[in-house]
C-alpha cells in the first residue's frame, strides 16, 4: 500500500522555488568540492611528504601498534620507604588532633591522614571540645592541595628566596627604627597566647610598631559593646541548650554570625523531650538556616529590627522607651512576653551591627539573668576592630607607615575602600605579605611570602577562654612556605623553632596535665572564672536606637553564605559546587529579593526549557558604588530589603570556572553590612547552576511529616504520623503489610540503618562535603550542574510550603475538586509551585535510602547493583554498563550516572585533574569513570573497615561504633547511623520512636534509612 | 598404513648406551676431582691453646652477630685478636668491657672511641677457658687455599655438566646421521641383491592423493571444520580469559632478592619483613631499614649459599645494591644519608575497583601466605603464583570455612547462622563472603 504522505528533511524543501532544493535533488552537495583547486596544485602535491601509500603504512602501524601495546599490561613501580616512619603502616589511617581557626572558622578536629597525606577532616568529639566542623572546614583540606597556592617567595612579583626578602625585610625594620617609622602588624584575629606573645616581643624590640587585628567580616559592633561593660574585648559565648525561648533578632547564629557553633547545643533543645522543646522567634531580613528553623519567624528590615529590639527591651526591663511602630509590631511583643515569662531560660541574641543594639542585648540577657548568656569562656575568635583599621589606611595615605607586615588578611579584597588601601600601600616603603594564595593584597605588597596551610604548621589557640587548642602539622609543607610566627621570632632575634617557643609557652596554660597529653586531646579545657559585666547606659543606648529611621530605597543586607564563607576559600570546588541551603544554587552569589519587589521592579526567575534556572540582572546602586548582579526571587525576604553574599567575584590565584558572582565587599562600606541601595533593573538574563528547580512541596505529606507540639503532645501517633495504607482485596490496609517479594531474614548479623531527624537538622551542609571527601565525588562545574547532571551522593532537600504552614499546604491538596474552577487542581498546583511570601522551611537530606526491596536492583539487566544482608544496597562500579535503568526507577533520585571521566580530564579542571588535587582522594574508595552509575554506598568502606578491626581485635562492635561519614560530621545529632541488631545502640531506639517514618513509604521499598517527623512549636 | 621395518635396532641400542655411558662417566670424574680438595681444607687447620672447635660454636652463639672475623662490622675484626692484645686484658675486657672504659684504660676508651661508642655487651658466664677456645678460633689461620680451591672445583663442575650434556646430544646426533646412512646402505645393497636374484621389487600404486580424498567426502569435510571451528572458539576463549591475568608473571627487579635464601633457608618468617600484612590492607614492601635489620652485618652470603646459575660474587653484588640504595657506608660501617629508594616492579596488580585487605586474610583468617602466594621460601626469583581473578578468590570464599574460634566477634552469629543453615561449619559465602559490595566499593 502506498501512501500519500509527504516526508521532508529540512524546511527548505517545503519551498517549492527554492535553488537550493532544485540543487540538491541532483547534486549531494549544494556547491561543488573544490577538488580542482587541490588537485592542479602539482608543486604542493609533490612537495608533499606523505603519500597516499605512506598514509596506509601509517595507518596500518599505529593500528598494530595500538593493538600490540594493548596486550602488554602497564608495569607499576613499587616504591617502599627507605627508612619507614615508625607511626605509618601503608594501608592503615592516622588520626591527629588538631584545631583550625583562619580567622573566620574555627573547629576543634581530628585529621585522617593516610601515608602521610592528610585526606579527611573529621570533628575531634573528645570532651571539651565544642567546636564541630562546619562545610567549610570539612572542606579545608582540599584547599591545601590548591594547586594556585603561593609556592614561592615573590620580591616585586619575582620569584626569590626567603633569604633575600628576609635581608629585605630586617633592613627596613632597622632603618623603620632608626628614622621612627611606623611599623604596623596587619592579621586577622588570632586567638593564640603565643602568636601575641611574640607580637608583644616584636613591639617590645621595635617600640614604633604596633598591631592592628582586621577581621574582614566584622564584629565590631558586639565586641565593643561587650568591652564596654567588661573591659574584654571578646564575644559571650551563648550556650542555646539551657534556653526554652530563643528570640533573634537578625542573628543568624545557625550560621555565621560570631563565628558559629552554636548548633550543636541548639538542636539539643529542638528535639521534644518529655512533650517539651525550646522556642524559637526569628526577626530578620534574609532567609537564613536560623530563619528556616524558626518557629516563628518575621521577616522585617534591618530599620524595624532596631525598633523591635527596643520595644522587647521596655518589655523586658520594664523602662519605658518611646518608639514608633512597626509592622508585625504583634509578634515582637509575644516574642517580649514569652521571652519576660521565660526568665532565666530564655536568651536574646543580635546581630544588627550597632554598639547600641549590642547593648541592648547585653541589657535584655542582664535583665533575664539567662542562663545560656554566660560570660564563662568568652569567645576569643573576633578581635577586629573598625576604628583601627580606618585609622591604618589614613596613616597609609598619609605616608607615615614605614613598613606594613600582613598576615592572614586581604584586605585589597574585602576592603570597600580597596583602592584607598592600594593607594596607600604605594606609599608605605616595605609591605609584606603572608598569603596562603598569590591574592589581590599579595599581587600589589612588595613582598609576598607563603604561608603555610593549617595542616601544614604548628600553633595555639585560645578560641574561649580558658580553652587551651594544640595545632598541630599532618603533613610536611607542601611548598617552600614561611610561617608568620617563625619570621617574628627571626627579626625578634630568638633561634628558637616556633614549636619550641609553644611548648615553652604552653606550660602557662595546661597545669595539671602534659604536654604530649594536650597534643593528643589536641586541647585541654582550664579553669576559668567568669568575666564580671557591669552595667553601662542602656537607657541612652535604647533612645538613640528608637531613633532609627527607614533608609531611602532599599535596604541591602550583606550577609555570608554558607558555601563560601567570607571568600578565604573561593578557590575550593567543593564549596562552589556545594548548593547554597535555602536557595539550592550553586556556583553564584545573586541578588535575593522579595517577590513583591521582584514584580514591582519587573524583574523574574524562570525555567527555561533545559530545566536550567535563569535569573533578571539588576545594577545596585550604592553612592559612588555600582554593580551587576542577577536576582533571586527570595520567598521569605523582607520586603524593602535585599540581601547579597559576601565572599564572591575574586579573580586574583583562581581557577577560571571558579570566579564567579560578584564582589560585595565594595558595598560593604565603613563595614556596616546595612547599606541604603537603589536598585534599577539591567539587561539580560543570568544562568544560574540550581540543583532544585519546584520550591514547594506541593502538600506531598508522605514526603516531609510535620507536625506541632501541641498536637504532638495530644494526639496520638497516627492523627501526626499516620501510615500509609493501600487497598487490598477491596480492604484498607497498612502499605507495609502487603509485598510482592519475600522478605530475607536480616535479624542475623549487622543490620544497618540511618536515622535522620528533621528536627534537628539545620541544612548546615557538613555532612555534604564529609560525603564528598569521604567517597571522591566528583565535582562536575556550574554547565553540569545546571544539566542537572550533580554528582552529590548526598543533597539536603529544601521545602517552602506555599501557604503559611505545611498543614494549610496538605489541606489545600485534599481539598482539590475537579480540575478547574476554585478548587480545581490544574490552577491549585500552579498557585502552589509558589511558596508563600513568608514560608515555612523543612530540610532534608535525602540520599540512597538502601531500600530492602530495592525498584533499582529487580531492572538492573547486568546485576551491578544488589543487596547484601547488612542492609546496604550495594553497586559494582565494574560491573555497571550504564543503562541507567535503575535511576528511572528509583522513586527517590539518588542515583546519579558519570556522563563524562571527571577525573584527569581537561574539560573538568578541578581538583580530580591535577597531581596535588588527587592527594586527598580517599585510597579506599574507588574512583568511578565514565559511563558508570553511582550513587550513596551507606560509607559501606567504614562499616567493613569498623568490623575488620573489631575481628582482628577478638571483640564485639562496640555500640555506636559504626558510623558513616555523613553521620559522623553531623554535629547537631541529626544524623545517626547504627546497627539496629544491636539493641544497645541508638539507632536501634530511634527506629521504634513514635516519630520515626519511612520516605514514601506506600512504595513499600522498606528503607533502611528513616526519617523523624518533623515537630514545630508555634 | 605402511610397515616400516627396523633394520639395525640392535646397533642404535649400543651406540646409544655408549653414549650414555660416557656422558655420565665424565661426571663422575668431576665429583671426584672436587673431594680430596674439601678434606685437605678440613685437615689443615692448626692446633691452638684452646680447642678451636669449641671455640667456634662459642663465637657463633656470642660474638657473631656483632664480629666478624676478617671484616670490621658493629666491632672490630677478630682473626688474630689474641696477638694484637694482651691475653688477661682480654680476658677483663669481655667479662665487662664497660667497666674498663669507665676507668679509664687507655687501650679500651680508644677503641671503644673508635666504633662509635657503641658499647660491647658484656659476658662474665664466660669462663677463661671459653675465652682461650674462642681466641683459639680467632687465631685459626685464614682458610685461604680451601675457598678458592672449592670454588674452582664448584666452577669445574658446572661447566662439566654443560660439555656432558652437549656431548650427549652430538653423540645423539651423529648416531642418527649415522642410523640414516647406514639405512640408505641397507636399502642399496638389498635392492642389489634383489635384482641380482631376480625378484621383482612391486612398483607403487598412483592412488589418489590424501586431502582430495578428503576433500571429496563432504562429511568429512563437514565435521571436521564444526571441529575445527569449536576447536578454535575454544582456543579463542582461552586466549581472551587470560587477557589481563598475570600468572607467573616474574618480572626483573633492580635488586635480585631471592625469597629461597630468606623465607627457604634462613627460615626468615614472612611477617617480619612483611608485617603490614598483620595490620593493614597492604602486605607492603618492607622499607628498606627492615632490610638493614640483618644485613648490617649480613655483607655477604656464605659459600653453601651461591647456586650454580649464581654465584656468591652475584650475590653479595646485589647485597652491594641494597647499601647503595639504603646508603651504608661497609668499611666505616656508617650511613652516609645518601639515600637512592629501591623503585621495585610490582607483580600482584589489583585492579583498582577491587578491595583487597591482607588483615582480614592474614590475621582474622589466619591463611598461610603460601596459600595465594605459592611456595615462596623456594622462589630465586619472585613470581605471581595465582591468576587473581575473581574467579579464583570466589572459589575460596565458597570453600573456606571461617575460622571463628578463640574470636569474640564471631561467637554470637555463628552460632544463629549454624542453627538457621543447620550446619556446624560455616563457609565465607555463609556469612556473605560473596556479596559485591564487600569488595567492589
């Protein structure tokens, strides 16, 4: 049978007149081969070397060659030890204590170390140490195999010797000396008793020297406060355990705010224990991880928050403060009250940038004599001061700076008068720079020194009072660096080694025990007594803060994101690739914004057809300031405000994929992180690298379970947490009692299973790069990402709810009726994909959930992934041929397919493609190539590993002893990871908690992993 | 199929024990030469003060590991000691020779200045007649005919038995060359004589070539090339399974360490060079201070020790290398800190997506390293005994039984596992010994 249909190729031919179509119909190409042209060149045919005879030798050798070569298998050397260390086994891991402070982030750690390479950072949970690592950390020690770092001493943007800067150096400080030029000592905060002993030293040889202390993020703000009415300049180290009411207004203290750390002891109260748990307000601009675990939260300007802060100040104290009102002016006056009524057990915190704020909430926590505001061990990690540091760069540009030695600071960058820095530093006769990276401040000093990574030096460290920290080298100095201590005690005149001169030091400060023993604990914890606090003017303080008026436009709130900090990391792929918690975009600092400005201004976030995530550029407009960002629609911004990372858009020592974003500390002016704006929308359109494209849950209850305290406490489990049931034989029954497939017996053995508590988890992202480090995931860059094509074995979901609250989200589905009309749900969905302007957040993180009855193993058509009797859903990397047939079937999408070799591959120049950068991959985990499905093993490597050791050794497991590394960096506790056969672990109780429920569970995969309900005390 | 007579079976067998019989006489002969040299060496030693033979036995199990007795090593040389000092000094001196340092005894602080203040041990169980029969040993003239003499002989010998066993063949040959013409003779001369009687030799039927035979019967043709195509599947399957296996794979190293001398005659145990293997994932290659450990004073091999294909000059030229490499200085006994690593061919290569820890084998498990590694303590040179392949791991998971006793950690699920599979003996597969994710992760 014939058929009449017309079939074309291009729609060219559909034009009946066209040439082209007449030419092709006759010719295979529409213009002939100028084969002539080739041809009748007989001098270059001649000339040239290669005939066509020769060509098929060629070919035909270089295919037998290949072919020969094939056969021969590669011959690998064998290189042992000459003389073997006696602490390293190859093969076997090494674990040293040792803390990190760089100024921003601190944590108290223990290093993995395998053959003398440093390959995982993991928290140092020996008691009194309080600082867990957070993403950053974690991802610190990929940053000491930064291939960009400084390897050499630069004299003038030279390559030279210490020697010779160090000739360089003493001279100027003699001729500084001898004409009284200024010497100034720039670094960052230090915390170390013996780095300021040796500055004390050097001032003390070099009377015009003094020190100056930067902290490029600054907390001036409370530490002047603080100093005000102790005398110390130092932070209160807030212990959010022992409060029932948490009021923050504009602190982000589950972020970055004084540091950090304060997660840990805030989950423990935010899990309910005996029908209570704490609660906790939040009044702020941006939507931040404080934010999305709040109860309740406000979002308001910067301006209000002032306002709010004074009115909880009257409420509390009782003194009378006249201000104007504000905007959800109800919610801060419950916030005052439960707060009033909490007494003791409740605590304040800020971070508006205002001395008159700060006080305040030294007054508010006096006043409630609360018992988590506790001047016992006061922190000691910001010491910056403003002041000073403007005085510096008006002495620079004054000329009176004879010799500049920086360390630990580049302030070229994150200056918002850079240029005034650059301009004063041509006038300072010697500048010295110790970078970790040929940074902006490194490129324009006269010097430029090395400095060594913290995994590479010695040091101590007083991050709270009284808290003495060992650091401690895991590795020789990859490169010919200098240590800034080690240089102060060559122009101090001491021979001494820097680690001599610690241990000297050391003995003031760790009475009662040994040195090796503090080394080995990597801290030990002394007595100290509280710093007394008096009163100072708080009245004064609370009037000129009821002044605070609306500023012109918008109010832009610089904050710093949870990837990449204040920036000191940007060269680190990790933290790139790692997607920002709230907004799940990667690779990008942006513009958030409200959606009533969005649409005021005109400017939007859409998917484009790729899946990708576009964004509207806007110009900011600061004074004299202007720069180019693209918008995000920020559910949850305050309206009127807009906020902007920090730590972005540097240039200088970094990889070409990893400049990206934009530059904000040029707004961050007289480092107030506050700034009046004017924002006008600009053209095109930004491609953002987003791993999350729906916002909303879309009232899928079985996915995230919440509940409230209230009905929590009185209700029982299957009204909060009920199972999903399905019908079989026309009855209702509990999804998991019917199966298709016989169920294996695991009750012998191990049997393992991860618990993971959405109360508790905050989104902070550790246990993210821990996966990283641990298993050699690879790093894909922004293109991939924005594929969707992350590698992230693990991801923390986040969920907005399109209504006030999760509930009104699930009752708003439930109450779909038909598909159009009001309650239609061709419109209710799309209204829903829309979060609501103030939304509630849920995290969670969602890896293999190693089902029982797993959908991926019964459609795998090679068997690469099967189940072993532990309860892990294994995967044969070898085996895989990459149908990814088991990706389309699992209904949780953690699999994830190796489109291209991300590993010594040009196209992902990251840190799998350079000698240094593989020093961290783990030897025990493979590295997966092309075309191979991967996904989360539960860390099968570390189980195997905590069995092996337990069978060498002749024993049972210990309880608890497992642990995988996602579990392991999990400092608030969310994470816990166990064996459920042994009834003495944790895990085992947490899988009977009422709480407990499974992820889709009417799928009836019968998860190993599992997840805790959600519970929200409003 | 045609008869083929033969003619002079009885003079291919004389000729051939002829041969034989020379072959092995000449052997003979060599041994011969060697022996009278060996017990002239064991008759010339000297009569003494002491009893050399005593003294010997008493040197070996004191003095040895830090004397030799013609070369410096941690102390001095010893040959001819008792003439050098002065007998009751020495006496005193080994009894306690710190002492003498402490007091200052001039002969004693300079020569315990001399080899690095490393201090003598001292032995006061040994009487003045130990002493004697030790110098009694000491002065015992250098052995220097005996070793040459044996070696020559050794040489002699070797060579011998190249010459016999190329005799043999030539004899061989030329039987043959012979058999042929005298079969040619044979032939002549019958056919000579068949002609003179007049008999008529018959003349061969022109039948039809073999292969157009078999070319013609289809059948044939048929079943012998399925034959041949199975046959060459067959081979073709074998030939591509064993891509990538490395049996015996015995590669050259830059230093010859012969396991035969270590693990096979000094009975060196293989964990002591080996000892990761106790511990870690890897076996390892011991560094090479391990090595040290012994050859500080091991410079050279003893003559027992040299094979035919290598002689003892071979060997302590390869104990040379490890100095070399590890930089120790033989004649002043120190390290120099001139350090060259010893770049050694790997021979078990695991491929990268497979896990393999020797603990779990060595130490949980308690297998003889014999068991993958073969027969080590016999190898001159190290080679790869098993083919590593999944296959052969698999095997003996499926037939290994766990060896759970005296181990805690086994207690409790090998008991609930022998009453669910109802048998006393568990195997590796048993406990999930097979599962992939255990060793591809």
């Amino acid at each position: 049978m014939s058929s009449n249909k017309k079939y074309w190729k291009s729609v060219e031919e559909l034009n009946e007149n066209s040439s082209i179509v007449e030419t092709l119909r006759n010719n295979e190409f529409v213009e002939a081969i100028p084969t002539d042209e080739f041809l009748s060149d007989k001098e270059s045919l001649s000339s040239s070397s290669t005939t066509r005879r020769d060509f098929l030798k060629y070919v035909g050798f270089s295919t037998a060659a290949a072919t020969l070569a094939a056969c021969e298998g590669p011959v690998h050397k064998s290189i042992p030890y000459v003389l073997q260390p006696e602490q390293i086994i190859p093969g076997v891991a090494d674990y040293y204590a040792t803390t990190m402070f760089d100024g921003f982030d601190f944590a108290n750690l223990l290093i993995k170390t395998r053959e003398g390479r440093p390959i995982k950072v993991e928290n140092n949970t020996i008691e009194g140490a309080k600082f867990s690592a957070n993403a950053r950390v974690h991802a610190s020690v990929l940053s000491l195999y930064d291939n960009l770092r400084l390897k050499q001493t630069k004299v003038a943007g030279k390559d030279a010797t210490w020697q010779e800067a160090d000739l360089k150096i003493k001279s100027s400080l003699a001729d500084a000396k001898a004409k009284g030029g200024q010497i100034v000592l720039l670094t960052n905060t230090l915390a170390s008793p013996s780095t300021e002993k040796l500055i004390a030293e050097f001032i003390a040889k070099n009377p015009t020297a003094k020190h100056v202390v930067y902290d490029a993020v600054s907390e001036s703000a409370a530490l002047d406060a603080f100093e005000a009415v102790s005398g110390e300049r130092a932070l209160v180290d807030y212990d959010f355990s022992k409060a029932n009411v948490i009021v923050s207004v504009g602190a982000d203290f589950l972020g970055d705010w004084q540091g950090g750390g304060f997660d840990a002891a805030y989950a423990k109260g935010r899990v309910p224990q005996a029908g209570k748990m704490s609660k906790h307000f939040q009044f702020e601009a941006n939507m931040t991880l404080s934010g999305a675990a709040a109860d309740k939260r406000v979002p308001m300007t910067v301006a209000e928050q002032k306002l709010a802060l004074v009115k909880i100040y009257s409420v509390i104290t009782g003194s009378a403060v006249a201000t104007g009102k504000i905007a959800n002016e109800d919610a801060v006056l419950k916030a005052a009250q439960q707060l009033r009524d909490a007494g003791s057990k409740g605590v304040l915190v800020s971070g508006i940038q205002d001395k008159n704020a700060q006080l305040l909430v030294l007054a508010i926590n006096q006043a409630l004599t609360s018992e988590a505001f506790s001047t016992v061990g006061t922190r000691q990690v910001r010491k910056g001061s403003n002041e000073k540091v403007a005085q510096l760069i008006a002495d620079m540009n004054a000329g009176t700076v004879h010799t500049l030695i920086m360390s630990g600071v580049n302030p070229v960058y994150t200056l918002a008068n850079g240029d005034a820095f650059v301009s004063g530093l041509k006038k300072v006769k010697l500048s010295v720079s110790f970078a970790l990276k040929e940074d902006e401040t490194a490129l324009v000093s006269s010097i430029a020194i090395p400095a060594p990574h913290y995994l590479e030096s010695w040091n101590d460290l007083m991050l709270t009072k009284g808290t003495y920290s060992l650091v401690q080298p895991t590795i020789k100095p990859l490169f010919s660096s200098k240590q800034f201590q080690e240089a102060l005690l060559d122009w101090n005149g001491n021979t001494q080694s820097f680690y001599d001169y610690i241990k000297a030091n050391a003995a003031n400060y760790i009475s009662g025990t040994t040195w090796n023993k503090a080394l080995h604990d990597g801290l030990f914890v002394g007595a100290v007594g509280a710093t007394s606090i008096s009163s100072a003017d708080f009245g004064a303080a609370a009037n000129a803060l009821a002044q605070t008026k609306a500023v012109q436009g918008f109010e832009l709130v610089l904050y710093t994101k949870t990837g990449l900090g204040d920036g000191q990391q940007a060269n680190n792929p990790w933290l790139q690739e790692f997607p920002d918690p709230i907004t799940r975009v990667s690779w990008d600092n942006y513009l958030t914004i409200s959606r009533a400005d969005a649409e005021e201004l005109g400017v939007e976030n859409r998917i484009v057809a790729d899946g990708g995530l576009n964004g509207s550029y806007v110009t900011i407009n600061a004074g004299n300031k202007e720069i180019t960002a693209p918008v995000i629609v920020q559910p949850g911004q305050a309206k009127g405000t807009v906020g902007l990372a920090l730590g972005y858009g540097r240039k200088a020592a970094l990889k070409e994929e990893m400049q990206v974003g934009v530059n904000a500390y040029v707004l961050y002016a007289n480092f107030n992180n506050v700034q009046s704006v004017t924002i006008t929308k600009a053209g095109g359109e930004h491609e953002f690298a987003s791993v999350q494209s729906q916002k909303t849950l879309m009232g899928r209850g079985d996915i995230v379970k919440e509940t409230t305290l209230q009905i929590f406490n009185t209700k029982e489990a299957k009204v909060w947490n009920p199972q999903p049931v399905v019908s079989l034989d026309h009855k209702e029954v509990e999804a998991t009692s019917v199966d298709l497939w016989e169920s294996f017996d695991r009750s012998i053995g191990h049997h393992f299973n991860l618990s993971i508590d959405l109360n508790s988890c905050t989104g902070c992202g550790a246990c993210v790069i821990a996966c990283h480090a641990e298993n050699n995931v690879p790093v894909v860059g922004k293109e991939e990402i924005r594929r969707s094509r992350d590698m992230h074995w693990l991801r923390i979901d986040r969920y907005y709810s399109s209504e006030e609250t999760f509930a009104k989200d699930v009752e708003k589905k439930e109450g779909f009726d038909g598909l159009f009309g009001d309650k239609g749900s061709l419109g209710g969905f799309g209204q829903m994909e829309s979060p609501a302007d103030n939304p509630q957040v849920v995290f969670q993180p969602v890896m293999c959930q190693h089902c029982n009855h797993a959908p991926c193993e019964t459609v795998c058509p090679v068997a690469a992934t099967s189940h072993g009797r532990q309860g892990q859903n294994q995967m044969a990397y070898n085996r895989c041929v990459g149908t990814r047939y088991c990706a389309n079937n699992c209904p949780y999408k953690v699999r994830r397919f190796n489109w291209f070799l991300y590993n010594n591959n040009d196209e992902f120049d990251f840190y799998m493609n350079d000698d240094l950068g593989r020093m961290v991959i783990n030897p025990d985990v493979n590295v997966r190539s092309r075309g191979v499905m991967e996904k989360c093993s539960m860390c099968i490597q570390m189980t195997q590993k905590t069995i092996l050791t337990a069978k060498r050794e002749g024993r049972e497991v210990s309880v608890d002893e497992f642990q995988t590394a996602c579990s392991a960096a999990c400092s608030t506790g969310s994470m816990v990871f166990g064996d459920v056969n042994n009834k003495e672990d944790k895990v085992s109780k947490l899988v009977e908690d009422k709480r407990m429920y499974h992820l889709l569970e009417h799928v009836g995969t019968k998860p190993n992993v599992f997840y805790h309900v959600k519970v929200r005390n409003t | 199929m045609k008869k083929v007579g033969n003619h002079n079976s009885i003079s291919r067998k004389i000729l051939f024990s002829l041969a034989f019989t020379l072959v092995f006489s000449l052997t003979l002969f060599a041994q011969k030469t060697a022996a009278p040299a060996a017990d002239a060496a064991a008759v010339s030693a000297p009569a003494a003060a002491g009893d050399a033979v005593a003294g010997k036995a008493l040197f070996n199990a004191n003095c040895a590991a830090c004397h030799k007795l013609d070369a410096k090593s941690t102390g001095p040389a010893l040959r001819d000691v008792a003439n050098k000092y002065d007998k009751a000094w020495l006496y005193k001196w080994i009894n306690n020779s710190s002492a003498m340092v402490k007091s200052g005894d001039a002969k004693a602080v300079k020569i315990f200045e001399e080899y690095n203040k490393s201090v003598m041990t001292s032995f006061p169980q040994l009487s003045t007649a130990d002493i004697d029969n030790i110098l009694a040993y000491t002065s015992e003239p250098k052995a220097e005919p005996t070793t040459p003499v044996a070696t020559v002989a050794a040489s002699g010998q070797s060579a011998d038995s190249g010459i016999s066993n190329n005799v043999i063949l030539g004899a061989l040959a030329l039987v043959l060359l012979m058999l042929v013409v005298m079969l040619f003779f044979v032939n002549n001369v019958l056919t000579k004589i068949a002609k003179a009687n007049g008999v008529e030799v018959a003349q061969k039927q022109a039948s039809l070539p073999l292969w157009k035979a078999f070319a013609k019967n289809q059948f044939l043709v048929l079943v012998s090339s399925i034959f041949l195509l199975l046959a060459s599947g067959y081979f073709a399957y074998g030939w591509f399974m064993q891509i990538g296996v490395d049996q015996d794979y015995a590669p050259v190293q830059p230093i010859h360490f012969s396991h035969r001398i270590h693990a096979g005659s000094n009975g060196v145990d293989c964990k002591y060079c080996h000892s990761a293997a106790r511990v870690s994932k890897n076996a390892g290659i011991p560094s090479l201070n391990v090595c040290m450990n012994c050859h500080k004073n091991i410079s050279e091999v003893a003559d027992t020790t040299a094979t035919a294909e290598y002689s003892k000059a071979f060997y302590d030229g390869e104990i040379q290398k490890l100095y070399d490499a590890v930089g120790w200085d033989k004649s002043t006994q120190k390290y120099t800190g001139k350090t060259n690593p010893v770049k050694w061919v790997r021979i078990h290569n695991l491929p990268d997506f497979a896990y393999f820890n020797h603990s779990q084998h060595v130490t949980v498990g308690g297998i003889e390293c014999q068991k993958c590694h073969g027969e080590v303590q016999t190898y001159e040179i190290q080679k790869q005994f098993a083919p590593l392949t999944m296959g052969w791991c698999v095997n003996c998971h499926r037939e290994t039984n766990v060896k759970v006793e005296g181990n805690a950690y086994y207690d409790k699920i090998h008991q609930e596992l022998s009453k669910k599979y109802g048998k006393e003996k568990l195997t590796v597969s048993d406990m999930g010994g097979l599962e992939c994710g255990k060793c591809h992760y």
